[in-house]
C-alpha cells in the first residue's frame, strides 16, 4: 500500500480536531477553551500545504468549449454538451465517436434527350409521289426528327457510404453510386393519321433529296415505329482530406476515381404493302438500329465546404472535376425482309443502314466529368439527418446513339444491287456531351 503524504495526513488531523473540538453544530456559541485553541494553531502553523494542491484549488475551471476529448468516454459528454440548447457554433450534428456514415437518397432528375435527324415526313394529299416527303420539298412537314428523345424528367436514387480515418474527422475515405431509371421514349404513325407518310433521306447518286414512302394513296400503305431507350449511372470512390478546419467553416479535398455510363439505342421500323403496280402484294418490313455504349474512367479532384448553419442545419457546396478516356462503342444494325407470295426473303440492311455502316464501331477518346452540388442537412437525431440538395453532372466527348445516324444513302447497294460511287451511309462518329441535373430528397445516418 503507498503512503499517504504529509500534506494529507495534516488535513486530515485538522479535520478530526475541529470535529473533536466539541462537536458542535454550526453557529454554536459555546467558547472554545485555551487548549483546544492551542491545538488549532499548531496545526494551522504547522508547514504549508503542497503547492499543487494550493494551486489546483484556486485555478479557474475550463471553458467548455475549450475542453478536448482524449478517449472515448471524453467524446461521449462533448456530445452530451453538444446536444444541449447551449451548443451554437461549431457543434456537430452527429456524435463525435461516429466513424462511418450512409446516405440514401431518391432523385428527381432531368437529361439531356437524344438528338436525331429528320426520320419522318409528311405532305399533303395530292402531291407527286415524287415529290412527298422530301425535305427540300415546299409542301413537306417533318413529323418527327430534328428534336431530342428521352429528355424528360425521370426518378433514380443515389447511395454513399463513407468512413472518418480519424477521431478527429480530419481525414475520410466514402464511396457513391447513383442511377437515373431508364428513359423510355417512341412514336408511332399510320395513314389513319397522315394519308401520306414518307421517311426522307438524301440520295448520293441523285445529288438531291429523296423518301421512301411508306403510305400514300392507292400506292402504299404502311407504319413507322420507332422506339429509344436511355440508361445513366455513375460511381465514385473519393479520399477528403480536411485543408481548412475553422470553426462553423471547413473545406476539404476531394481525390479519388469517377467512373459514368451512358448507353443509348434507337430502333426504326416501317412496314409496307404495296398496292399497286408490278409489286403489288408484296410486304417489306424493315429496320434500322443504332446502339450505343460509353463508359468513362478518369482521375477525380474536388472541393466541398462545409458550414453550420444552426443548431440543427448545416450546408453542403462542392465541385468536382475528373479528367480521363472514355471508351465507346457503337453498333449498328439493319435488316429487310421482304416477302412476295408467302415467301420472304432477308437481307442485310434497312434504309440508313447498309453494308458501308453496319457493325460494331470502337473507339476511345480523352474526355471529361464535371459535377457541382448543394445539400443541406436538418438533424433529425443525434445520428440521423434529414437532406435536400441539387447536383448537375456533365459527361464530355460521348457518341449519342441517334447523333450516328447517317441519311445520307447510296441506293446502288440496296440488295439486289451492289456499290457504285461513294460509301454512304457512313458510320459518323459524332461526339458530345451529356448532362443530367436535378434535385434530391434523403436521409443520412452516422454510426
């Protein structure tokens, strides 16, 4: 066993004098005779007390605000003092022994539709069957084309999962995935709509504008359908590190990897009947097929700022930047079935799709992803808030699938025929860019 110390010792025979001094209540008159006194001031004359022990009684206590956790329990009753009505700047909204987080979030987003060209045309009834549904024509309607596919506003969710290096959470490490719901867009015409239908194109051996016909009275009768389909989704896995920590305010860096995806197709169908002439009675089905991948992989650098709003509010603004390739692939298809006295026969190809386009195009460029983003947060709990945000995200140097659509057309190769004079349609290759933005509504825990 230690020994106690002097100073110790003489506290307390000078507490067992006092009480034995006639253990009297307090406030009691009755005098205190010579002796005893003396035995008082021999104690109290007796060497000092140890000087930390003086110096810890008269010390100021610490501000509250000034106090550090060093271990877990410390952490613990910051948190306490932080959930009181007293806790204003810099308190945090979760507890400071929380090392990992979850946010799941539903998304209201829009996009950036999928431009095409002019895929079908109307006149009106009486014009030359030459002349309907050429684009250069005076009397020619575009009923559907130089427009955008699937650029509605569509739901999706967003997920991020992240995990504080450190008791300080100076340093972190989170990783986020988020889907837009496939876009889903098409169009349908019959004569019952337009009594003169037509899909124009530009003929290279013509040097002039031209249509397939689809429907025109007592000539042809026919429908087109066309169908596009859009699908987005991205991830990110991000290192911050904590660059300015100043009370309401901090700022971090943003390091770490973006991956993003964008497929797209588009799919145009006529079928037709003949009704007159020496082909009459034969059906043609046709289609043409645009399918198109772009998968981006790029080094990402950020920057978020964090602020506390109030006692149960903080906000969110961050900027992110990623530079890096993208890999693209699109593959085009067509096909014509043709069928003449209940036999068919089948061909490679449709009308924008012929042997100088068809197949699967590869290629990889140097591009970009750029995302910007607001949220708040109201706490909800000590371990569960409560978001709202907006973020706009922009791919760079994609090919869209309706952008590799070529109308220009060499008829000399459409079957039984074979080439003659210059490969079109072409496989184009145009690039650029996408974008989707919205806003989101979710719930955040730290555990």
């Amino acid at each position: 066993m230690s020994r106690l110390s002097p100073s110790i010792i003489r506290l307390l025979m000078l507490a067992f004098a006092a009480t034995a001094i006639g253990g009297r209540a307090y406030g009691s008159d009755v005098p205190i005779d010579a002796d005893e006194e003396e035995v008082v001031q021999t104690l109290s004359l007796e060497e000092p007390l140890d000087a930390p022990l003086e110096a810890a009684s008269n010390a100021a206590p610490a501000a509250a605000d000034t106090m550090e956790p060093t271990d877990y329990y410390d952490e613990t009753l910051v948190q306490e003092f932080s959930e009181s009505p007293e806790c204003t700047d810099g308190c945090s909204l979760a507890p400071l022994n929380s090392r990992f987080w979850f946010t799941a979030e539903y998304l209201l987003w829009g996009t950036e539709g999928m431009y095409v060209p002019a895929l079908v045309s109307t006149s009106p009834i009486g014009t030359a069957s030459g002349q309907a549904g050429v684009l250069d024509g005076s009397s020619t309607t575009l009923l559907k084309g130089e427009s955008h596919f699937n650029d509605d506003v569509r739901s999706g969710a967003r997920f991020e999962f992240g995990y504080w290096l450190d008791s300080e959470q100076l340093d972190s490490i989170a990783a986020t995935y988020f889907f837009i719901g496939q876009g889903s867009s098409g169009y349908h015409v019959d004569p019952a709509q337009n009594g003169i239908i037509a899909r124009p194109f530009y003929n290279v051996e013509d040097e002039a504008g031209d249509a397939r016909l689809v429907a025109y009275p007592n000539l042809v009768t026919g429908t087109v359908d066309i169908a596009a389909q859009m699908n987005f989704h991205a991830a990110s896995v991000e290192y911050r590190r904590r660059a300015i920590n100043s009370g309401r305010y901090k700022i971090d860096w943003l390091f770490g990897y973006q991956f993003a995806q964008l497929d797209e197709n588009i799919t145009i169908r006529d079928s037709t009947l003949s009704l007159s002439g020496i082909t009459q009675g034969t059906s043609i089905n046709l289609y043409d097929a645009f399918d198109s991948s772009n998968a981006f992989h790029g080094a990402l650098l950020g920057l978020a700022a964090h602020e506390q709003l109030s006692d149960n509010w903080t906000g969110d603004v961050y900027g992110k930047g990623s530079i890096g390739g993208v890999a693209s692939r699109t593959n085009i298809t067509g096909e014509t079935a043709t069928t003449l006295n209940n036999v068919t026969t089948t061909n490679a190809g449709g009308l924008l799709t012929q042997t100088t386009n068809l197949g699967v195009h590869r290629e990889g460029y140097v591009s970009s992803a750029w995302e910007f983003g607001l949220r708040a947060r109201r706490k909800l709990t000590s371990n569960m808030s409560f978001t709202i945000g907006y973020t706009w995200f922009l791919l760079s140097h994609v090919e869209r699938a309706g952008e590799q659509i070529d109308l220009a057309v060499n008829v000399s190769q459409i079957p039984p025929g074979s080439l003659s004079g210059l490969a079109r349609p072409a496989f184009p290759g145009e690039k650029s860019s996408f974008w989707t933005q919205g806003i989101s509504v979710g719930l955040e825990s730290r555990f």
